[in-house]
C-alpha cells in the first residue's frame, strides 16, 4: 500500500508536519488503524532505531522520528477502540537507579520502547526504591526497567529488587537494566531477566519478554 | 604486594615542564599523572584536612554550580595537594559554562539553568554575564599565579572552560530539545553557540594574558558510540567555533589539551587541525586506547582512559595497578601520554585505590 509506504518514510524521516495528513488520508481511504500502527510506525521506528545503534542516524533523527510516531498516535488511538490491547504492547516502567542523574540512555529506551508500541511510564530520575514500588502497583506494568551510569548507583539495584521484593511485586514483572557500565554478566548476577547494550537492542528485548 | 595504604616516594618534583612537554610528545623523565578533579573525600584525605574538591571549594561547579555558590580550591591547598601527589599543574574551573543569567524576584542576577528556553523569545530574555565571570576568572588565575610565585614552586596552572554546546543542552535548553533545535531552529542554536564562542574566546585570551601554562576547553559531545549531532552538522556549527576558542593560544603558543566524553572518532582529524595538542579522557565506553595511539600518538599526546567503574571503584589496589601497567605498556613508548582517569577522582572510588593508582603510575611511568 503506497500510503502506508508514505507513512513508514515520513516517520522514518521524522516529518511530523506531514503525518497527520497522511494519517488521516490512510484512514479515510479504509485502512485499519491497527495496521498503520504494525505495518507503518513501529517498523520504520525500528528502522531508525538500528540505524541509530550503526551511528547511521543521530539523536535528533530518533527524536524527530519519535515526535513523528507521537503525531500519528494522537490521530489513531481514538480509532483503535477496542485494538489498542493488540497495538500496545505492554507498560514499562522506568526511571535512574536510586542516586543516578543520568538520563539520556533511559530517554533513548523510552524513546524506542514508545515506538514499539509500550506504554512507559518514566519515573525520571534518582527514584527511590518505594517509588518504583508504588508505580507497578499503580500502573501494572509487565517491565520495570533499571537505568544507570555509575557503578556507585547501580549498587543499589539489589535494594531495588528488595523493595520489590518485600512489597509482594518482584513475580509480576520482568526486569530490566542498562547503562553504560552495564554488562550481561551484571543483569545475571542480580536476576534480571533483560538486558540489551543499547536502547533499540533494549526495546527489541521488551518485545520478546511479553510475546 | 601492592602498596595502597601511603603513596610512596615519587620520581621528579612537580614541575610544569614535565605536563608541557608530554603535551608536545617532547621526552620526560616519568608520565605525568594529572587530574581533571579529586573530589574532597580524596582531597581531605590527601591532605589531611578539609579543602572542597580541586575544582571548587564549596559548591561544585561539575554539577552546575558557579562562582555564586563557591569559588575554585585555595591556591595553598592547590599546591600542597599537587606537591604531594606529584602532580605537574593546578587546573582550576576557569568558567566551564556559559554564564547565562536571569534576574529573579528580588532582580539579583540568578544562573538561568532551568532547561527552559524553548524558543528566541526565551533566550532573549537570558542575560550573559560575561564581563562578571571574566573578571572573577582574572581575579582566581592571578591568585594562583601569586601563590606559585610565593611558594618558588615549579608547578604550573591552567584554565577549564569553554562547555559551548554542553552548557545549553544540560543546562538552558534540555538535551531533547536541544537536540531537536538543532535541526528545527538551526538559526537559534548557532545563534547561542556563537554567544558562547564570543564568550569563551575572551577566556582565552585572559587566560593567557594572566600567564596560565596551557588551556583546557572542554565541551562533551558524544556518547559511547558517536556524537550526539551528525558529525557534518558539527563540522558546520561546533567546529570552526571552537577553533576560534583555541585559537589565541595557538597563536601564543600555549599547549591545549581537549575533553569530551564518548566516541569522538569523527572529530578528531578537526581537533588536530585546529591545533590540539592533548585529547581526553578518551572514553572506555567507546575508545580503543591501543588504537588511538597507532592512529593518533604521532600527532596527539594521550590522556585518559583508566576506567573509574572498572578498576577504580569496583577493583581491588592488585588490579587498579595491573590497568596502569597495561595503559603504560601501549601508551607510554615514544612519550605524548598523560595518565589520567577516565572521567574524574570521583568519591565513591575506594581512597586505598587512588593511592594504589597513583604508587603505579610512579611506578610504571618511569622513562
């Protein structure tokens, strides 16, 4: 289908002025809301998130890219009545280990994992463990996702666990861990059922936890 | 055994010779080992006394904070650390952002770093107070200078400063739309980056009027696998501006050492053109040290790398010294390395392996 073609390009280009025309014209010319979501955005968000991790594309690529996804959601959530649990794929939440300032690798996974098709809620940065608690109990999310760039903060990740732990959560939910320092060894030790080297890997993992 | 109680006895006193000829790849008698900033659980240890971080005392100007909430180390403490350490030069925070400036309810003048310029009409109402930061910059070099000239000391001093891009995306605008700007509003961003540059080249310039040895811009760019704009963007709007920041010292002669975090790989060939002398901390999230010497040792002298993760804080004294030993062995023939962390002596790495780290740079890093 060229319009959703037309659809998949300008979101991998980031063109967001143009989207919601497109978006619109798809839909009007009968195509299924769901499909522009699984057959346009999410794959061209794919597209430039690898391209992103092959330093093809830069930040401001995946940006305008996001806003561009962003854009066309605004036109079809509406219209997925009924199909938003097929198009959303799950809520993770996510923030900055306890202490942690760091965030542009957790709004690159935010990022990615919002172009997937999850619901993310970002708790921001230097979150304490009860709110980490308090936002899977709140929002129910499959994932809970870790993010840190100092080995000093990511010390607190099994207090972070604990908190989970104690508070009767930790078997509902699939964790996650990332940051610079961060290895496959590191996310082992602790339990942690995902891990990816960077934010498209990360989202790509997101994916296959819950399917 | 590997001694990381006492720092033992170094090779060579302090002596700014030692850092200006490394920077020209020139033969020394040991690696100089000089740090961006020992933070001051470091310091007070060190010292045995309180005396802030080298970069500040009180407040911290890494995290944002400026003249209004510290000032740089005391020159005495300065000295007495470098003499005890053995470190070549004083480094001082000669502005590392742009003094961006509102006036708050009372109209006191107030750093405007709330990441909320969105647009023109936002940043026309930030005020610079350039005239306020250089003069303070003045007033902290010459005590410095007095104090070194007191003491008859050889140790040297030199300015950090020049964050032309990091001052907006961490500070005015925030780093999403900082990023998006640059695209969208192009006009905008070369706009405050060359406010900044205009600033920054007045830094320079007093700093080598005031007598300072070398200048250290700084300004980060990248993460582990690139820079953050695309390297033909940068090479448009960052790189000719701070060719003009380094530019009266090229002209002075002054030796400039660079630092950005992350894979710099595509500007390098620029900084080197620009009239670099020092490249740091080459990022071990994204910088392969023994490749960087092959292509670059010949033109760049080296500094960096020694991961503040890994050994330093999570490593034991044993294999803190066996990644000095390792960094020597690649870095160190045919002079032009500088050893240094990979980003700062931060507090949370174990005091015993800073002293371990130092014993082994002494100790390996004899010619």
């Amino acid at each position: 289908m060229p319009i959703l073609d037309d659809i998949y390009s300008a979101t991998a280009k980031g063109n967001y002025k143009d989207i919601k025309e497109l978006v619109k014209k798809a839909v009007d010319g009968g195509e299924h809301p769901k499909n522009i979501v699984e057959k346009a955005l999410s794959p061209a968000m794919i597209e430039v998130g690898d391209k992103f991790g092959e330093g093809v594309l830069y930040m401001p690529d995946m940006l305008l890219s996001a806003k561009t996804m962003q854009t066309a959601m605004e036109v079809l959530k509406p219209l997925l009545k009924g199909d938003e649990a097929t198009v959303e794929k799950g809520t993770v939440v996510i923030g900055t280990v306890k202490g942690d300032l760091h965030d542009i690798g957790k709004n690159l996974v935010i990022i990615m994992a919002e172009g997937q098709g999850f619901n993310v809620v970002d708790l921001g940065i230097d979150v304490d463990y009860s709110k980490f608690v308090d936002a899977v109990k709140e929002h129910n999310p499959q994932i809970v996702a870790f993010s840190g760039l100092l080995t000093t903060t990511l010390a607190n990740i099994p207090e972070h666990i604990k908190a989970l732990e104690n508070a009767g959560v930790r078997g509902s939910v699939k964790l996650a861990v990332g940051g610079a320092p961060v290895t496959h060894d590191f996310a082992r030790r602790y339990g942690i059922e995902i891990y990816a080297p960077d934010a498209s890997g990360a989202a790509k993992e997101f994916v296959k936890e819950i399917s | 055994m590997i001694n990381s109680k006492i720092l033992d006895p170094y090779p060579g006193e302090p002596d700014i010779q030692r850092l200006l000829d490394a920077f020209k790849r020139k033969p020394v008698d040991r690696v100089p080992n000089f740090e961006v900033l020992y933070e001051d659980k470091h310091v007070e240890k060190l010292l045995g006394r309180f005396a802030g971080n080298t970069l500040a005392y009180g407040g911290d100007p890494a995290k944002g904070a400026d003249a209004e909430q510290g000032r740089p180390m005391y020159p005495e403490d300065y000295l007495d650390l470098c003499e005890i350490i053995g470190q070549d030069a004083i480094l001082f925070d000669a502005g590392l952002w742009t003094p961006y400036r509102r006036k708050d309810a009372e109209g006191n003048l107030v750093p405007a770093y709330a990441r909320d310029v969105k647009n023109r009409k936002d940043y026309e109402e930030l005020i610079l107070d350039s005239e306020g930061h250089l003069s303070d910059m003045k007033k902290y070099l010459a005590e410095y200078k007095e104090a070194i000239k007191k003491r008859n000391s050889s140790i040297g001093v030199g300015g950090l400063y020049g964050c032309i891009s990091q001052t907006l995306y961490e500070f005015v605008i925030g780093m999403n739309d900082f990023m998006m700007m640059a695209y969208e509003d192009r006009e905008l961003v070369e706009e405050m980056l060359e406010e900044s540059t205009v600033h920054f080249v007045k830094i320079t310039e007093a700093l080598i009027e005031g007598g300072a040895d070398f200048i250290w811009p700084a300004d980060d760019i990248a993460f582990k696998t690139g820079l953050f704009l695309p390297p033909k963007l940068m090479k448009e709007i960052w790189v000719p501006r701070m060719a003009r920041i380094f530019e009266p010292a090229v002209n002075a002669g002054i030796p400039i050492m660079f630092h950005s975090d992350g894979k710099v790989d595509d500007v390098v060939e620029d900084l080197i053109n620009m009239g670099l002398d020092c490249l740091n901390p080459l990022d071990p999230y994204g910088i392969d040290y023994a490749d960087y010497k092959k292509r670059y040792g010949d033109r760049l002298c080296l500094s960096g790398n020694v991961d503040i993760e890994f050994p330093l804080s999570k490593g034991t004294p044993v294999d803190v010294d066996a990644e000095v030993k390792k960094h020597m062995e690649v870095l160190k023939p045919g002079y032009g390395y500088i050893a240094t962390v990979s980003h700062s002596v931060v507090n949370y790495i174990p005091h015993e392996n800073v002293i371990a780290y130092l014993n082994a740079i002494h100790k390996y890093g004899r010619y």
